[in-house]
C-alpha cells in the first residue's frame, strides 16, 4: 500500500538538520468573537478573547522542521524591537535554535497581525520593510550560511520578498550548497525566477508561477506550458507547483508530469500551507526519499495544515494519522510485500485466490461487469494494476488519461474488488508467480489458448478464464465518442 510505504520514511526525518535562510516575521493572531456592527461605521465590532505569537515566514518552515522530527538551523534577521522579542521566546518555546538570528536595529521585525473570529480570518494587518537589507547585513547573512551549510543534509530558501534575498545573497546562498553537494530548495516570490537558477526544486503555488511565465493556468495543456516554461528559463532539474484544491504537480527532467490529487479535507485556513510543504519535501529529501514519494508526503502534509487555523505546524505524529486515515478503499491498496502475509493467510483458511490485470484507464461499465464477473469466479479477487510508467509502454506516451493513483482508489472503491496492487512491469508473469492464484482472469474476444501467460498459471496449479468483453464498451470508444461530441 502507497501510504504504508510513505509513512515507513516518516521516521527517517529524525535529526535531520536543515539550514534555512530567509525572511522571518511575527504572526500575531487576536481571536475574537463578533456578533454586532459599529454603530461608527458599517464594520463588525472584533471582541477579543486572546492574543497569540508563533513564527511566521521562515520562522514557520523551521517550526514545521520541528515539528516532523527535523533539526531547523535558522538564519535571518529581527529587529531591535518588542516584535523580534516576542518572535524569539516564540521560536525558542518549540525548541528552535536562535543563535544564527542576526538582531539590528536597522530595521523593524516584520509583524502581521490577523483578526479571527471564529474560523475565519476578518482582516490582516502588515507591518513590514521590503527593501533589499544593507551590505552589511547581507554580509553577516552570507557569513553564517556558510560556516553552517557544511554540517546540514538540504537548504530551504524561503523567500518571502522582504528584502533578505536579494538577487546577491540568494545566488551565493545556492552557490555555497552546490559546492558541499547540498540539496537546496526554494519557495519564491516575485516575478524574476532569475536568481534562483541551480536549485535542486522550486515550489510556487499556482499563482507565482502565472505571474513568473505570463500564463494563466487554466487547464493541463496551460499548466504543461507553464512548467515547461520554467524548465526551460531557469535550466531546473525539477519543480512542483502547488495548486490549492487541484494538488500538485511535479515536474522532473526527461519524466512525464505527475499530478497528485489533493486529499480531500475541509478547508478553513491556508495561510502557511507552502511552508509545510517546502519543509516536508526537504526532509523526505535529506531522508533519501524518492522526489515522487517525498512529493506525496508534503501533499498529505498540506491537507493537515489546511484543516487548522491560523499560522500552525504540522506534526509527525498527525502526518502519521493522516496517512492511516484512509478510506476502507485506500485500504485495499497494497504493495507487493504486503500483500504477501494477507494471500498466505487467505490460503491457508481455504479461500479461493482470483487474479486479474490491467490498466483500467477510464473505469468504465465494460470493467465493472467484467470484475463483477471476476470475483464470481472466486473468494479474493485481487486486481494487478499497471503503473503509469507501463501503461505509456503499452498504450503510447498520451496515456494513461488517469494517474496510477486515481485509478487504484476508484478500483478499490469497488465491492468485488478486494484488494489492488500497482507493478511496473508490462507483462503480470512476476504478480502471478507471486499470487499463485487459483484463477487467473482475462477480458477479451480470444480463446485462453491465446494467452502467452497460460503455461505459467498452469504450472503453479491454476486455471485461466476468458470473459467476453461487452460490446462498445472500451476506453478507446469511450475516447472517440468523446471527442466526436467536443
């Protein structure tokens, strides 16, 4: 199963360090009640219950560091203020290290305060300097990143646009981590991606990369554009644009774009999302993690942090959680070495192994019935599904229409199917030797005598059935009358 795999790499964020650099600020949230206009003008009376400080900008990224399980190292800079007072005993109540905090008096620490009433925020209210920070500064900055890049496993630049990455200091930042072969991350601001070039992956929203390419990302062949744009202006090895409801999306070089469906979950806040997911991709990352899974492990972390209020963390053990959360079909998905315990057991209790295969592009009714059928035949029907990779080998480099991911959910949201495995390989001889199924199943209008797989189901003492296909009912007819229609 995907997410049994993900959360095993969860415990591997333990101590790992991560060097950020970037803007800090102070969210200061003022919870209040409402429940009368002002008889002054046409605007709610705020009553207020209580008044909180957490780190905002880098300062949140570092707290979501900690809260995984990871060591933040983290350089910026405060102001000599009550601000940057209250933002210090903020980071060092998690437990972040403060000595790296460059303190001047040269400008003020960047404050934004909300007004919540309920679940909602009412306004927000910035208190900020966004000029490029002195020389001086900027030397200080530069001075610490380097004696402290060496000892960390990735680097976060976490680039609000208030003047700490500069096009200078942001370039010598990603300069010093290519030289110790350190991984370095970005989530940028502005229109001018120029200053970020030899990054490992950036991480806009949708929004920041219309703004940095000129294109409004409207559809998939829009935000194809807009990633390729990127690519290609910024020479980037990978990039994932998060987009809100939509997921996000994860463009590696020489790979096909790999969308991830957002987890459904009730949205009340935003704000800090894209600190959670920079902060959790890093440490997968830094954890060894495969860019795909540590792309779906800051999906999932996103989906906590959009469930909560205000400028919040999330947490090891609430990642862990959402993991497990699953509906009962995302608890059919298993992988192979799971699988394995389950089928033996099965077996041993007498029960009846039915196998089948393929890439159930665009579940249609043809596939329903067809599985319908399948399990029939048996106790256990269980549905090899081919990744995304074999089915572009088998079908051409267009498909498949729906990712791995979404069509294992909606196989396994089915009642005769029990369980759902995802393998790479264009032929199911290594499922079926690992099954050894009692049944092995196949759709199609051909005789079992044409099956190439035939001699190895009956070698382990299993027996193959054809059921016929129904008539016009296939993807590729599906296709065509949609196509005919737009």
């Amino acid at each position: 199963m995907i997410e049994h795999r993900l959360k095993t790499l969860i415990p591997k964020f333990e101590g790992k360090k991560v060097l950020i650099v970037g803007d800090l600020m102070l969210d200061e949230h003022i919870w209040s009640k409402v429940n009368r206009i002002s008889p002054e003008a046409p605007v709610v009376v705020a009553d207020v219950v209580r008044i909180s400080h957490v780190p905002g900008g880098c300062g949140n990224v570092a707290a979501n560091i900690t809260a995984l399980g990871g060591y933040p190292i983290l350089v910026g800079i405060v102001g000599r203020d009550s601000s940057g007072d209250k933002l210090g005993r903020a980071l060092r109540n998690l437990g972040i290290d403060t000595r790296h905090l460059i303190t001047t008096s040269e400008r003020p620490t960047t404050l934004k305060s909300r007004i919540i009433a309920g679940s909602q925020q009412v306004v927000r209210v910035d208190r900020e300097e966004k000029d490029r920070v002195s020389e001086k500064l900027s030397r200080q900055i530069l001075s610490a990143a380097s004696q402290l890049i060496k000892k960390v496993d990735a680097v976060i630049i976490s680039d609000y646009g208030k003047g700490v990455l500069s096009n200078q200091n942001c370039r010598q930042v990603i300069r010093l981590a290519k030289r110790y072969r350190k991984p370095v991350l970005a989530d940028p601001k502005g229109n001018d991606y120029s200053k970020y070039r030899g990054i490992t992956i950036m991480t806009p929203n949708q929004l920041e990369a219309e703004t940095a390419t000129g294109i409004k990302i409207t559809d998939a062949d829009s935000l194809e554009k807009a990633g390729q744009k990127l690519f290609k202006d910024l020479k980037l090895p990978n990039l994932m644009i998060t987009r809100g409801r939509e997921g996000q999306s994860l463009f590696e070089k020489g790979k096909k774009r790999f969308d991830i469906p957002a987890v459904p979950r009730e949205v009340f806040d935003i704000t800090g999302a894209g600190d959670t997911v920079i902060a959790t991709l890093a440490l997968g990352i830094a954890a060894g993690a495969a860019l795909h899974d540590a792309a779906l492990l800051s999906n999932y972390a996103a989906s906590v942090k959009v469930g909560k209020i205000a400028t919040q963390p999330v947490y090891r053990m609430e990642l862990e959680e959402a993991l497990e959360e699953r509906e009962p079909a995302g608890r059919k998905i298993k992988a192979r070495s799971d699988l394995a315990p389950i089928i033996k057991k099965l077996k041993a209790e007498g029960a009846k192994i039915v196998f089948t295969n393929g890439c159930f592009d665009i579940l249609h009714l043809g596939h329903v019935r067809y599985l319908k059928e399948a399990k029939k035949l048996g106790d256990i029907l269980v549905v090899g599904l081919n990744s995304d990779s074999s089915v572009r080998k088998l079908k051409g480099k267009d498909r498949p229409y729906v990712s791995e991911l979404e069509r294992a959910e909606i196989l396994a949201s089915l009642e005769c199917v029990d369980y759902v495995v995802i393998f790479s390989e264009t032929r199911p001889d290594n499922l079926i030797k690992f099954l050894r199924p009692d049944i092995h199943v196949k759709g199609g209008d051909y005789s079992v005598e044409e099956l190439p797989e035939r001699h190895l189901v009956r070698s382990l003492g299993g027996k193959v059935v054809v059921i016929p296909p129904i008539k016009g009912r296939s993807t590729t007819s599906l296709i065509e009358r949609i196509l005919n229609r737009k």
